[in-house]
C-alpha cells in the first residue's frame, strides 16, 4: 500500500533521485528533495527574541495600488521574449533587461513581465544571486503582474544551500496563507509545505500575524520542514 506524497519524500533516502523507480519513490529534484532551511529561516531563540515586537517593514508602495496591464509588445519585447521561449538564456537576459528598462518605449505591465523573465533566465544561468535580488524587488510589490508566481521561485532560491547569502525572510512579508494555497495541489505538495514554513517566517519576522500558526500548522503536517514548523509551534507555544 503506497504512501501519501510527503511520507514518501520523508522516508525515502537521498539516492531516490536516482533509483525513485526502483524504490516506488516519488521523483525529487534537487531543489526539494532536503528541506534545507536556512539559518535565518530557523526558530532559535536568538532569532525568537528577535522577531517578538518587531515592527511590520515600511511597504514599497503605495497600498491599494492597481495591477497595470501588458497591452502589444514593441518589437524588442517580443524577440526579447521569443529568446526566451527558445531558452537561449544568455541573449534573452540581455534583451529582457533592456525591455525592463524601457529602452523600447513598452508599457508598464509588458516592462513588469520582462522584469519577471529576466530573474528566471538569471537563475535558468546559476546566477542564483542576481536572479534572488531580481525576485526580491518583484515580491516586495504586492502590484506586480507576477507578484504571484514569483513566490514558487523564492522557495526554489530557499533550497539552495548558500540561500542565507542572498534571501531573508523579508522577501516573504508580502505573501499570506492565500497565496500559499494556490499550490495546494498533488503536483506541488512539496512546495506547498515548504512555501507555508517560509511565509510563516516572514510573518513572524514582523512580529506575527493572523496567518501565521495556520501556515506553520500546514507545514508540519508533512514535507521536508515538517520539524522546523513543529519546532516553531513548540517556540510560540502553538498548538
């Protein structure tokens, strides 16, 4: 008799990525098959005192500020976007970042989503940094047209093992248990019970809010940081 997905990561061992078949192991990616959390993620009493009575982050704009809308691509957009179709990621950072710019005149919403490409093609590269700096700005504003998606890239950049380099918990602060939800699916379970533990974090990280013991809950109910969010209850004295 199978298991659920989440038993199945937790009991299978880390050559799974290789033998899954053989194993009747789900297939694990790198970027999900450890439940690394970094450091600054983790529930320690130093980072508890911490985060107890911090203040919430001054927002990057304004509230209430409306989604713009991508209407036709100039012709730099659009070759801008079919190299990155294509995956030649070298040449479409390239032309995504003279798009984002403005160099050829786009509107706002077509610039937004050359801003979100340009961070995927960094990363598609390995240049994990420079792509973690490019979703930062784009999570910090709640408006952005890919505001949305670039929460499942945050938590890819979380797995790396040298993330404490380049990703705080800040960069979850605008992102709540809604936005969690949408990957709440068999394909994705992985990412959702990480993507609970991270956005519970960030939310503590700004002296709490409603959401959060329900995020943690979530997340320790399977997955890779099931014990970090047992651990964090424990901290809080959640139940």
């Amino acid at each position: 008799m199978g298991h659920p997905p989440h038993r199945a990561l937790a009991s299978c061992p880390a050559l799974a990525v290789l033998f899954a078949p053989l194993l009747g192991c789900p297939p694990v990616t790198p970027e999900t098959e450890t439940g690394y959390v970094p450091p600054a993620f983790q529930c320690t009493a130093v980072n508890v005192a911490r985060w107890r009575g911090a203040a919430p982050l001054p927002p990057a704009e304004a509230p209430g500020q409306l989604r713009p809308a991508a209407g036709q691509m100039s012709e730099g957009a659009a070759k801008a976007k079919r190299l990155f179709d294509g995956e030649r990621w070298p040449e479409a950072g390239a032309a995504l970042e003279a798009v984002a710019r403005g160099d050829h005149g786009d509107d706002a919403g077509n610039r937004q989503l050359a801003e979100y490409h340009l961070a995927v093609a960094l990363y598609r590269q390995n240049r994990v940094r420079e792509s973690a700096e490019r979703f930062g700005a784009i999570a910090s504003r709640p408006s952005h047209l890919k505001h949305p998606e670039t929460l499942l890239w945050l938590g890819k950049l979380a797995s790396k093992p040298d993330s404490a380099a380049f990703l705080a918990p800040r960069d979850f602060t605008t992102y709540t248990a809604p936005d969690v939800e949408r990957f709440r699916n068999p394909h994705q379970m992985t990412f959702w019970y990480q993507l609970s533990y991270l956005v519970a974090i960030g939310g503590l990280s700004e002296g709490g809010r409603d959401d959060v013991a329900e995020l943690l809950r979530g997340s320790a109910r399977g997955g890779p940081f099931a014990d970090a969010a047992r651990s964090c209850l424990a901290a809080y004295g959640v139940r």
